[in-house]
C-alpha cells in the first residue's frame, strides 16, 4: 500500500524550515536555513524577499533528497510564516521592495493618523486588536505616504507565506489566520475585509489577496515551479497558517485551555479559546487575538508576545558571542547552548542585574514601540554569564507580565505550559521560566515545530486526515519541570522591579525615540 508524505514548510524571521512527514506522523526529513535580518536604519527592519525564494527551493530540494520521498508521492503542501510580514510585489509577481517584517517599526506617524482617521475604538471592534503592532496595512499606508512611486507599482501585498505560495502556484493568497495581521479593516469575525474602512485610508481592496481558510485549496504547483524546486506539477497548496498557529498545531494544541510557548525571534504565548467575550474586553485587546486554525470563526488564540524573546539570545551570539561561535565552528557545539551553560551556573536573579530585553519596543502587554533595552544593577562583579542569565530572565519576565494579565480573564489554562520551538531546548531556559511563572512545564517531545503543523494542515486540508485530532495523537511530552517556590519567590521580587524600572523609563525612552528620529530624518 502506498504511503502518502506531505510537505510543511515554515518561514520565521531569523530562517526558514522544512519537513516532509507520512500519513503515521513519522518527520522522514528535515531542513533549515539561516537568513540575515536587515536593519538599514533605526527601528525598520527588513528581508530581501527573493531569499525568501532561495531558501525555499534549496530546502525542498534537501527534504525530498534526505527524506527519498518521490515529487509525485507529496499529496498537500502547506506554508507558514511569522507576522506581521509584508511583501509587496508587481503584476507578475516580482518584489518592488525590500520585505518589511515583524521587528519593524518605521511606520509611528501612521499608526497615529490612521487611529485619527478610522477611529482606534472601530478599530478594536472590528479586529478585536490594537493597531500598535503596526499590521500590514499600516505599512502598507506608509508606503502610500513615503513612497508613492513603489506604492504606484504594487499590484499585491502579500505576506511571507503568500508570496512563497504565490511562486509555487501562481495564484495570489492569503489565508485568514494570517490576514488578521493586516488589521485596521480585518474582521475577525466575518473573515473579511471591511472596504468602508480602506476607503476612508485611500486604499484599494484590489491590492489586498484573496482570503482563503487555512484548509482551503489555493492551487496545485506551477511547471515552473515544479522545474525550480523539483516538486510535482499539479501537488495541491492549501492556504496556510500563521506560524505560532502551526507550531501549535504541531504541539497538539487543538482544544480551548491548550497552552504553550514558542521561543522563536519572539517569544509566543498561546492559549485555544472560544470566548468571544474576550476579544472585546480590555485585558483581551492587551494580547493578540488570532483566529485559530482548527476552525477560523470560533476559535481564537489569545497571543501574548515579546518582540525579541529567541531574538534577544541571538543578539547575544551575534554581538558579544564571537568565542562561542569560533568553538561552534570549530568543535560543532552549539554557541547558543555555550551561551546558556554559563547562565546556568548565575543564581536567580543573577546577582542584581536586571534586563528590560526591550531590543526593537515591546508588544504585550505594555505596547511600547519606543520602549528599548535596558541593564539595570550592573557592577564590576557581573561578568558574561550574569549578562546572559539576566537577559534570558529579562524575557522569562515580560512574557510572565502578558501571563499575568491571561491569568486573571478567567481564560480556561490546561497545565503542564508546554514549551514548543526555539530557545525552548535549553533546559536552563525552561527552568527559569518555570520558576518565574510558577507554574508545571513539559517540552514537546520532537520539536519539528511550524512545518510539522504545516504538514498536518495539508494534509487535513487534501484529505488525508479527516480532522486535525492526530496533532493531538502525535503529541509527546517529556522532561517535565516543577516550579521551585523559593526561587518563585524571589523572581516575584525582582519582577515587581522590573516593572518598576520600565515605569520610571517609560518617558525616557520616548524622549530618545524623538532624538534618534530628529537626527536621523
């Protein structure tokens, strides 16, 4: 009997990954790459998007190699990919500028007028979002503003996952867990975009792809798209997910209280809900209201972020990690499990030194676009490894702080957390978690993550599965961890700080956005 594979390919904001998988649950193969982040001038921060196109074709290429999966043998394929993230790109499907992704933060005047112009309370009603995280349409809008030229040569503006799947079959799309990342005349409710409110922003819906439910069938693989990555003519696409959903997905989560925490550039955290309530309600507007991909009109992810959560360790690597990434080099041990071994032998709270990881602002819960990293405390008898514990604390405390504010919704919470994908391998990152939270955690078994959960989708979305219940048969979970209440404890000591210190700073930093802006204009 013939065994069915399915391809999930994922793409965030520091690499992309790739999985092919058969119908049993079993990851045959598996690839990723890195790719730069570019930050050409303060607070934007871009893609090239045709690496996007590179990366894709190379990692398909070694998963059909590795895995000895035949083209014609791949029944669905499914993409994902981090937001909000921006391409825009002519009639024939070519980029007329750099891609613009979630760490960017150019469009400040924009976001001001636009709350002017549709009204912020409209806004919430309608996308059940606050418009401070600069979707795609507020982007979309400063390109119309500051770039009227490449604006008048946009024919679509997709996302990452869009334009990948565009290359792969011609069509242009966008899938609905995704298009709330346009916010501003996204309905969360209905699925689609509200034109009363393009028209007050000057904005034709003709720009915007067609909107699709994550199951739903875009379009089969081009001839030239087949020739360019080796995949067969015809293979059905499915339209896709957002990339927190899909990792989910790959961790089990599909029932209301299922909860985890990814620890990719951002660190993500994910409770399943079908409290509709809660979109409106003001603790519910602090998070990310995402509709979930196991059913887009009454489920939902309430999704509290920090803006540079694996991002901040990778910043540590790139910056001051020069030695730890010669011994990777050199002996093939991961530079950021060096990193995290000396962290690990710093008391909590790393003796007096606090970090506000605040690297590119802040989303939840405090949604500060100007807020900007701090170290706090430091004295001559800190040294690298109380640098680094205190960062890895300092994001422990920001998502604890959305946690906080989860917490007491009254939001069904399932325990143990379970952590899923990025810096979430590092046993003495979990640890801290666990303590600061205070509460039970296990690690997802595997950890194929995003294009695991991608690959389910295509799969639920061609048929091969009647529903997506095998992400939750699939689903292991291992090195479960007990919060130390003593260490609880302290943490709570040094969070209240911690918030204290983003108080007292909170002008400040607004002070030093008007001076970088001044100067760099």
């Amino acid at each position: 009997m013939a065994v069915t594979h399915l391809l999930g390919i994922d793409f965030g904001t520091g690499g992309a990954k790739a999985c092919v998988v058969d119908d049993q649950g079993r990851v045959l193969a598996y690839a990723y790459r890195e790719y730069p982040i570019l930050h050409p001038r303060p607070g934007w921060s871009e893609h090239d998007p045709e690496t996007y196109w590179r990366v894709t074709r190379e990692i398909v290429e070694q998963v059909l190699r590795e895995s000895q999966c035949l083209a014609h043998e791949i029944a669905g394929i499914a993409v994902s990919s981090a937001l909000p993230s921006m391409v825009l790109v002519d009639g024939d499907g070519n980029p007329v500028a750099p891609a613009t992704n979630l760490m960017d933060r150019r469009a400040l005047e924009e976001v001001n007028i636009i709350r002017d112009v549709v009204g912020e309370s409209t806004i919430e009603q309608v996308t059940a979002n606050r418009i401070e995280d600069h979707p795609n349409l507020v982007n979309l809008y400063w390109y119309k503003r500051n770039r009227p030229q490449i604006y008048r040569r946009v024919y679509k503006a997709l996302t990452i996952d869009g334009f990948i799947v565009s290359r792969l079959t011609g069509r242009f799309s966008l899938n609905s867990s995704s298009a709330i990342f346009y916010g501003v005349a996204f309905d969360i409710r209905t699925g689609i975009f509200r034109e009363d409110i393009l028209d007050k922003l000057g904005i034709d819906p003709a720009i915007l792809p067609t909107v699709f439910d994550p199951t739903d069938p875009v379009g089969g693989i081009t001839a030239d798209a087949a020739h360019m990555t080796g995949l067969n003519i015809g293979t059905p696409v499915v339209a896709g997910q957002v990339d927190c959903n899909a990792g989910w997905i790959a961790g089990g989560a599909i029932e209301p209280g299922d909860m985890q925490l990814n620890l990719g550039t951002s660190g993500v955290l994910g409770v399943v809900h079908q409290n509709t309530d809660f979109l409106k309600s003001p603790d519910g507007l602090r998070m990310v209201n995402i509709p979930y991909t196991t059913s887009p009109r009454d489920t939902f992810s309430a999704v509290a972020v920090t803006t540079t959560g694996g991002q901040a360790l990778r910043y540590l690597r790139d910056t001051f990690g020069g030695g730890e990434v010669d011994v990777e080099r050199q002996l093939h041990v991961s530079a950021y499990d060096l990193i995290t071994l000396q962290a690990r032998d710093i008391p909590p709270g790393s003796d007096g030194l606090l970090v506000l990881p605040y690297l590119m602002g802040e989303r939840s819960p405090i949604w500060d676009t100007s807020a900007r990293g701090v170290m706090f405390g430091l004295s001559l008898h800190h040294h690298r490894g109380h640098v680094f514990r205190a960062f890895l604390e300092g994001v422990a405390y920001a998502l604890y702080d959305s946690y906080s504010v989860l917490q007491r919704t009254g939001l069904k919470m399932t325990y143990p957390l379970i952590f899923n994908e990025g810096g979430a391998k590092s046993e003495v990152w979990r640890r801290i978690i666990t303590d600061v939270f205070g509460v039970p955690t296990a690690l997802l078994k595997g950890r194929t993550g995003a294009p695991l959960g991608d690959a389910i989708l295509a799969g639920v979305g061609v048929g091969v599965f009647k529903d997506f219940t095998v992400a939750k048969e699939w689903s292991r979970y291992g090195e479960h961890l007990e919060p130390d209440a003593q260490n609880h404890e302290l943490y709570m000591e040094y969070f209240q700080l911690y918030k204290d210190v983003y108080s007292n700073l909170e002008g400040n930093f607004k002070d030093l956005q008007a001076i970088v802006r001044r100067n760099n204009t």
